[in-house]
C-alpha cells in the first residue's frame, strides 16, 4: 500500500527558501500587519485574526519560519541558510 506523502522537495524547498529570502521575510511581515489591520478594523471576532497576524509579523521581523520543521529544515533563518547551503553542495 502506498502512502499520501504532502511533501515534494521540488516544490517545498524553493517556497521555503523564498520564505527565508529578504523578499519573503518582507511579505511575512506585510501579510501579519494586513491581517492585524483588518482584524483591528471589522471588531467583534475578527481580533481573532488580528492575533494570528502576530505570527507572521513575529516570523517575518525575528528571521525564523513556521513551515521549515515540518519539512526537517531549522526553525531558525540562519540555521536555515546554513542547512540549505549545506543541501545543495552534497
């Protein structure tokens, strides 16, 4: 019996690397102050969002990434960097 696999190294990796990138630290950034906004804006329940807009921001302004340990990649940036250079000259 075959196992449903959701990870695809040729697909994965290129979008953590570009997550972990300056542009892709830059859009984290942009999209956690997009939801806190919208969040603040429409009240009620949506502060909801405006909370899960932490993560983004946080991920984006400290340099670490979310998605990267469930791939076996370093939580951290850096070590993210190091560990794909590392990757790619095997």
């Amino acid at each position: 019996m075959r196992q449903l696999s959701l990870y695809v190294p040729e697909v994965a990796v290129p979008v953590l690397q570009f997550f972990n990138s300056p542009a892709g630290r830059f859009a984290r950034v942009v999209l956690g102050l997009l939801l806190i906004v919208v969040g603040v804006w429409w009240g009620g329940w949506w502060w909801l969002l405006a909370l899960l807009g932490l993560l983004p921001l946080a991920a984006g302004v400290f340099d670490f990434c979310t998605l990267a340990p469930l791939f076996g990649m370093p939580l951290s940036g850096r070590r993210f960097h190091e560990a794909s250079r590392n990757r790619t000259r095997r």
